[in-house]
C-alpha cells in the first residue's frame, strides 16, 4: 500500500464525505471537497457527481477540462455537466445529454492553483504534467477512502484540448502504479486533442484551404512558411526553438488564415460574436462566473475561500512550461493502447485548431501492434453523427457539425461516444 494512503489513514486525516442534495442543483446527488497535498501544498477541489443511471454499479469517469487553469466549474455548468445556466445567471435547468446520465462524473479543479483549488504559494505549483499527474493520483487515492462505494470500480479518464497531454501523464501514472490505487482503469476519451503541434501546427494552412478559409496562393505560401516551424517545434530541449515555433505558427494562424475573417477558429461554422470576450475565443462565458460566485451557491458547495476563484488562472497556465504543453505526447498514447486500455478520440470537423486532418495524422502515428491496419482502415459512417474508424481497443471518431465544444455542438453524439467507449464491441 502507498505510504502515504497508508499515512492519512492512520492519522484520520480523510473523513468519509455524505451526498449532498440541494434546491440550487435541482437536488442532483453530488460531493464536493478538498483534498490536502502533501508537504502542505494546498488542497485540490473536487466536484463529483452521482450517475442518474446506476450510480452503485455504473463506472467513475475523471474529466479534465482544457487548459491548464480552466476551472472544472465551467465543463460541470457549461460543456457536459448535469446542468445548463439560466439566461438569469442565477439558476439552472437541466441538461439531458449530461455525461452523469451513464456515469458518476468527477470535475477537478487542477493543477493546483485553479478555481477553487488553493495554495498558499505559487512555488507549490506543479512545473510538468508528471507532477501534474502526481497530484491528480492523490486525490484519486484520497476519493475511494472518502467515498467507499468507489472503491474497485471502473475508472475512465477523460479531456480536451491541451490537456491530452495531462490525461496521458495520468493514465500511465496509474498503470505503473495501480497496486497502490483502489480503482481499475478501463480506458481514456481524448477530444479534439494537441497530441504533437510539430504535426497538428502545419495542417492548418491544408486545412484552411480545403474548408475554403483561404485562396491557393496563400495556401502554397504558408505551405512553406510552416516547413522551418515544424522543425523548430521538433526541438524538444530548445526553449528558445520551441517559443519561435509557436509563436510564428501562431502570427501566420491570426494574420494570414484568420485575418479579418469573422468566423469562430473553434468552429468555423459559427460567427465570432464575442472576439474580446477574455474567456474562451469568441464565447461569451460569464455567466458561470455570476452563477458559481452567488452566495448560495457557495455555501451548497462548502466553499473555504472563494477570493481564490478566476474563470482562468494564468499563473497555474504559466507555471507549466511551453516545453510541457508542446511535447510529443505520440509515445505516451502508444503506451496507453498498447496496454489495451480502450481509447476513444474524437475530433469535431469544424476546429480549425486541433483539426481533423492533425488529429487523424497523430493518431495513425501511434505506434502498437494494430497501426499499420489502422492506418489502412477506411472510415465508416455513424449515422448522423459523423464517420469513424474502429480497431480493436482503438476508435477516431470524427465528428459532423461540430466544432472543439463537441458536448455543446453536439450532445447526443458526445454521450453516445461515452457509451460506446464503456462498451467498445458495439462499434
């Protein structure tokens, strides 16, 4: 056993936590809590909600929203959570295509520093996604002593965006350690992920000039321009390289592809009604804000100290380096399906950023006993959903009229996924 799972046992520093049920959530069956760091770091915040479904038998599935240093209250009010916020800004309805509706859903504020997650010091802030990792597998640890009826139950991890890298640090810290954690991880569901930028980075001129964003001379031309970039994001131990290539990908992305466009980069199908917006590209998400900080709603919540609450901490973004956030993660995720662990990826087709095109070529990278037939598979239509490929214990999902938001583009889709993800034969 971990010595220091062992350690708070002994102590009794871990009280086992009761449901709550409360009118400000429309009386669905959640935990909130802080689990304490060691060496006195801070606390992680947790937000933990019961499935609708079978919450004795159904499986455990940590979500990570994008980042790092988004909270976990925006995915729980905004993305795929059990509710959606008001036009009041002060009360809830319902959302159908909740992902609790087949699971018991944990949002973590994470890494330390984010939403409600405190720390008396910046220092304390992970510097890499293994310490990062390490502190996820902690509260994992401390969540099945708090919450006994956790305890042996399937575990599934999922996230978006940047925090691809994130989930695969946590999901191989928990294979190499999974003697000392009382969980049994099945599988990981990353969408519209940054798995390598050195190949997802160039697409995007390919991919502007096939969704008709941009003419064929500025195609060609960025063709080339992207050529040194690719090279310079390759440079893995190269700060000065990787800052270069990251920068000038992203000044040919705003003045070239973007330009004076009005589209929405996260979904070009959309306009970008709110491009000063601070928050999330051209989406407005203030109300969440208004929401989580009302009174009421922190003390359902047993909130500690809510002065320590953004939308977005930079100093938890800024705290992980560029090396971090631009490595090449294909290795990690050839670990992960290798495993046998089951994977789903999805990719909404209208994300300019991490889009189809990226995504398919990282994922084909992949190296396991399935990849060249993988590679050679030809995708097959899922209905009105989209169109995917299947091997074995691995599925690309590409997914129709949806942009990175794939649980708010396309809800039913994004549950559905889920569910073949817990019941991979079904594809």
């Amino acid at each position: 056993m971990n010595r220091l799972y062992l350690a708070f046992l002994l102590l009794g520093l871990i009280a086992f936590i009761s449901a709550k049920q409360d009118p400000v959530f429309l009386n669905e069956t959640y935990y909130s809590d802080y689990v304490k760091l060691e060496d006195d770091r801070g606390s992680l915040w947790y937000w933990l909600f019961e499935s609708r479904n079978s919450p004795k038998e159904d499986p455990l599935i940590l979500y990570i929203p994008d980042g790092p240093g988004h909270t976990a209250a925006f995915s729980a009010l905004a993305v795929n959570g059990p509710f959606k916020i008001n036009d009041d800004n002060s009360t809830l309805s319902i959302n159908p295509y909740s992902w609790n509706n087949i699971a018991n859903v944990l949002y973590v504020d994470t890494p330390l520093g984010t939403g409600f997650s405190e720390t008396d010091d910046l220092e304390n802030m992970p510097l890499n996604q293994s310490g990062v990792a390490d502190d996820i597998f902690t509260l994992l640890q401390q969540l099945v002593i708090q919450h006994p009826q956790f305890k042996g139950r399937d575990l599934y991890v999922a996230g978006d965006g940047w925090v691809a890298h994130t989930l695969v640090w946590v999901c191989n810290k928990i294979l190499e350690n999974s003697d000392d954690l009382d969980l049994k991880l099945k599988g990981w569901h990353a969408m519209n992920p940054y798995i390598y930028p050195a190949v997802q980075y160039p697409t995007w001129p390919e991919f502007a000039y096939q969704r008709k964003l941009i003419n064929e001379s500025t195609y060609n031309s960025l063709k080339e321009a992207f050529v040194p970039i690719a090279e310079w994001l390759s440079h893995l131990n190269d700060p000065d390289d990787l800052i270069e290539g990251d920068s000038d990908a992203h000044n040919y992305l705003s003045t070239d592809i973007i330009g004076n466009h009005s589209f929405n980069p996260l979904n070009i199908a959309q306009s970008c009604p709110y491009p000063d917006s601070g928050t999330v590209e051209c989406y407005d998400f203030g109300a969440v804000e208004q929401f989580i900080l009302q009174p009421k709603v922190l003390k359902a919540l047993d909130i500690v100290n809510a002065d320590v609450w953004a939308f977005f901490n930079f100093s938890a973004f800024n705290a992980n380096t560029i090396r971090d956030y631009l490595d090449n993660s294909i290795p990690y995720f050839s670990k992960l399906v290798q495993s046998g662990l089951q994977g789903v990826v999805y990719v909404g087709d209208n994300d300019l950023y991490r889009n189809e095109i990226g995504v398919e070529r990282v994922v084909n990278d992949f190296e396991w006993d399935g990849q060249e037939k993988f590679k050679d598979l030809k995708y097959k239509t899922w209905g009105d959903h989209g169109e995917y490929k299947h091997l074995d214990n691995l599925t690309l999902m590409k997914v129709k009229d949806a942009g990175f938001f794939i649980p708010i583009d396309q809800p039913s889709t994004s549950l559905l996924g889920l569910e073949r993800l817990f019941n991979s034969t079904e594809w």
